[in-house]
C-alpha cells in the first residue's frame, strides 16, 4: 500500500509516495540519510530514535517527543519532525553545549535521543523544573555516562533559560534568539498551515492504528504489506464533560489524558499516577483507544476505566452501539469488537464529592515498565457506609477484570479493616492468575490483596487500623 505523504523534516517539505506503515525511523535514516537518529532496540525503550514532532493545535505550534522506531510515517502527514540535524548544523546548541562540557556525552549514541527529548521540554514548558527535566528524559538510556553528568547538564540548561526569563507567548521566537533552535523554526507553523493533511481514512478491511505503540512493536514488518488507516485522521482528540459526564475520544493520548484540566480537577492524584505508565515519548503517541483494544489484561488506563465503570461507543459504518467496558472483554484478547467497528470514545460519570479513586500499580521496576499487578477503585459513601464501589485489576486474569464479586459484597458495608479482610477472600475467588516473567500465581494473589489494602489505607486512613490488616 502506498500512498502521497507530506510532512515537513528539519527544514525541508517532504513529499513522497511511500508505504504509511513504514517508521519515521527507516525513513529519516534510510531515505534521508540522517544517521543521527539511532536505532536501539526499536521497542520504545531505549529513547535512542527521538525525534521532536510539532503540529498546530488550536492556532499553537506545540511540540513533543516520539520514539520514532514506532512511529509510521502515515502518522507524521502534517507534522514538523525534528531529527538532531535540525537542531545544530554548524555550531552546538546551549543544551549541546552543557552535555559536552559536563562529560554527558561519552560514545554518544544515546545523546542525539537525550538532546532531542531534552530541547521538547524547554520548548513546551514556562516553568523549568528539574524533576519535570528528569520525567521528559526518562525514556533515554545511557550505557556510558551513569546518569549523574546528563542530571548536571540538565539542571545547568534549566538554570540557564530561567535566568533569561523567556516569555510564555513567544517562547520559540525567544529560543531561537537564544540559540537554542535555528531560525527556520519561526516559519514552521506557517508552513504546516500549507501542508495537504488528507490521508485514507479506515475502511472495513484495514487495520486501525492509533500510536502504533503496541503494532508497531510487534508487527512493523507485516504492517508494511497490509491495508491500514491512521485514528488521526478521525478528529478524536478531544476530552470533554457533559452534563456530569467526562467524554474521551478513542485518539486521546496517555500524555494529553494526564495533563487534561478535567482530570486534574477531578481526579487529582491521577496525572502523577499516570507517570508509571511508560515513558513520556510512549505517554506521547499512546492512545486511550489503543489501550482498551489491544486487550492487554495489565492495561493501566484500562484498568482505570473499568473502575469508573466507563461506557465505549462503537462505531461502523452500520451505526452506533454503546457498551459497558467490562462486557468488552471476552476472553484472553478476544473482544466483542467487529471487523468494520473501531472504538469511538470512552464515557464515565465524574465523581461526586462522597466519590473517591485510587490507582496502584506494582512493576518489576517502579518507572518505565508495565504491571506485574494493578488495580484502581472508585469508591462512594455515606457516613462511612460504602453506597457505590467499583473495584478491577489487572495481571491476575486473561482479561482486564472489574472485580465485581468483591464489589458487590461491599456495597452497604460499613469501612473497617475486618470488612476488607472478608473482601479479600471474595476477590481471592474471582481471579485465576498464571506464573509468568512477571511474577509466579502466589506473588500475584499476594500482590493483589496488598493493592486493595492499599486502596483502603490511603481513601480511608482513619476508619482503617493498618495493624489489623496485617
Ligand atoms: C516501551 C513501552 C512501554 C509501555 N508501557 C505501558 C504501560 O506502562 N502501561 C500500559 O498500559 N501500556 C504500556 N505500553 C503499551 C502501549 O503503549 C499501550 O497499550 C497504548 O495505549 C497502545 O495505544 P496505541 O495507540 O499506541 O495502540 P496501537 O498500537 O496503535 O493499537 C493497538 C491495537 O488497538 C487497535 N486500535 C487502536 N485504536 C483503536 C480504536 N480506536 N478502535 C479500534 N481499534 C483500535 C489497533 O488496531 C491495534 O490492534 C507500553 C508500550 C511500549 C512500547
Ligand atoms: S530504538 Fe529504542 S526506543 Fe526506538
Ligand atoms: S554516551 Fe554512550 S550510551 Fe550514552
């Protein structure tokens, strides 16, 4: 399959009839040239292929870091992709500079990535802040330098663009004065503006890609001869509420869901939460659809969705239904999902004030890595009397479960430490885990039983003797 793509890369307009699925990686590397961008392990974790992917949102030329091993090109129709050629030609940037002169840089394979995910930050951020530094290149591994070097070039840059006081409106123009960008970048957004931005949109027989973070993983070679469509092309991006309900289209990213206002304001606990879902460039292409249907039974925004007892409505070309997400799962990957239906949007009531939620998860590492177990709750009350709950978790069966055994024996239950040990029987009874690299059948029963508790310490910490729970 082939079709006409344009997309802008460094300085130059791209105009190409090539195959949609084939990776910005291959591209700018083979077709281009650009050895810059590395690849690693072409599996999103190593951050060696970071690219800076900009597009107009909402008459703002925002950018952001991808991994571009799993990004296809199909995806960057539209778009400014920035490799670390289009950073500095002939002199180094500031952030270059402080990577040299504080020995960040040794073999320098991982540098081009570190640079790249490094300058999207001071492009997209006011306040520079060195946790937020250090979460923007926490998808970038170094082999060489053990870290403590890239941490003082790190800060050395923040301190750097603080003292120079950069106004939030003007930041690219202010950068690229500061020499931080080269001067093309001021005609990017006009330039994007005048880019062809149409692609095919899905039909029946193609396959839907989202952030491709999980096809692209696993099937970039078969992707390359099959029949697919991009999810960018639908306009579903949008988190809205209506009426006392949150709406989240299919195409919403884990990065953009995480800085929403709306879930900020509603769910405050949950952007940081959502830092132990991957890595930012991964957070960055992600999608919410993308998450519900690939089906993983350790999903984290899946996990999250089924305890806000959330809603999908599908679409085809029949029409629409609507479901609950915790009828979409049959069994082990088998979803009651159609050849010719995609996920449109995700919908869940907002919390009330007698309303609270939590989000656990264990990992064999705590960043950068997907669950051994996970589990939220959404849980309401009334004087202490548990009137609604919700309560699922993943990696402890084939599919994404809403443990609703467990929740039901709690609804009308007073909240003390003897209630949550019964419960925890319950839930004991409803799942069947299975021994795998992440953990054996008897750690994951353990570790479930410790999220529920966890769940309880923190909503409720006075009702809850943790001593009694031991
Ligand atoms: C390095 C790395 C770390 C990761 N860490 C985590 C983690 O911590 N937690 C976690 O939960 N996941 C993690 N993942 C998995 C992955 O990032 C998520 O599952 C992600 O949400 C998938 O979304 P996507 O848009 O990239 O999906 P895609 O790869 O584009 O698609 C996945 C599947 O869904 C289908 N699809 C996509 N959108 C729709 C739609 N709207 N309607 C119908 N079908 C659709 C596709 O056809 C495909 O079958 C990680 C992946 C990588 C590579
Ligand atoms: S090559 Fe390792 S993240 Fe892309
Ligand atoms: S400098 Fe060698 S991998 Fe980072």
């Amino acid at each position: 399959m082939e079709l006409k793509i344009e997309f802008i890369l460094n300085n130059k307009i791209i105009s190409v009839v090539d195959n949609p699925a084939k990776t910005l990686l291959d591209y700018i590397r083979d077709n281009e040239g650009l050895k810059g961008t590395k690849e690693g392990c072409r599996e999103g974790d190593c951050g060696a292929c970071t690219v800076l992917l900009g597009e107009v949102i909402n008459n703002k030329l925002k950018y952001k870091s991808v991994n571009s091993c799993l990004y296809p090109i199909g995806n960057a129709v539209g778009k400014h992709i920035v490799t670390i050629e289009g950073l500095s030609s002939k002199s180094l940037t500031p952030i270059q500079e402080e990577f040299n002169n504080e020995g960040a840089t040794q073999c320098g394979f991982c540098t081009p990535g570190f640079i790249n995910s490094l300058t999207g930050y001071v492009i997209e951020n006011n306040e520079l802040k060195t946790d937020d530094a250090k979460s923007a290149i926490a998808g970038n591994i170094c082999r060489c330098t053990g870290y403590a070097s890239i941490k003082r070039a790190s800060e050395n840059v923040i301190a750097k663009i603080n003292d120079l006081n950069i106004s939030g409106s003007e930041r690219i123009k202010s950068l690229v004065e500061e020499k931080f960008l080269p001067k093309y970048f001021l005609e990017i957004e006009e330039k994007l503006l005048r880019l062809k931005t149409s692609l095919k949109v899905k039909d029946n027989k193609s396959t839907l890609v989202g952030g491709g973070t999980d096809l692209f993983v696993q099937n970039a070679n078969a992707l390359l001869s099959q029949n697919i469509s991009f999810i960018k092309k639908l306009n579903l991006s949008e988190i809205e509420t209506r009426d006392n309900y949150c709406h989240v289209d299919a195409g919403v990213t884990i990065e953009q869901f995480k800085n929403s206002e709306i879930i900020s304001e509603h769910f405050p606990n949950l952007p940081s939460q959502l830092n132990l879902f991957a890595s930012q460039p991964i957070r960055n292409s992600a999608t919410i659809g993308g998450n519900i249907v690939n089906a993983s039974p350790i999903g984290d925004s899946t996990i999250i969705f089924l305890a806000l007892n959330s809603d999908i409505i599908i679409n085809s070309k029949n029409g629409k239904r609507k479901i609950k997400l915790n009828n979409f799962y049959n069994s082990y990957k088998e979803i009651d999902l159609l050849e010719n239906e995609m996920v449109e949007k995700i919908i869940f009531e907002l919390p009330t004030t007698s309303t609270k939620f939590n989000f656990e998860k264990v990992s064999k590492r705590t960043h950068l890595d997907i669950a051994s177990v996970n589990s939220a709750i959404s849980i309401s009350t009334e004087d202490e009397i548990i009137t609604n709950i919700f309560i699922s978790s993943g990696g402890i069966s084939p599919i994404p479960l809403y443990l609703k055994k467990t929740s039901q024996f709690l609804i009308n239950k007073k909240i003390d430490s003897q209630i949550i040990l019964e419960a925890l029987n319950i839930a004991q009874s409803e799942i069947s885990p299975i021994s795998d690299i992440r953990g054996n059948v008897e750690y994951k029963r353990l570790l479930l039983n410790q999220l529920i508790k966890a769940h309880f310490i923190k909503l409720f910490p006075k009702q809850i003797d943790v001593e009694a729970l031991l």
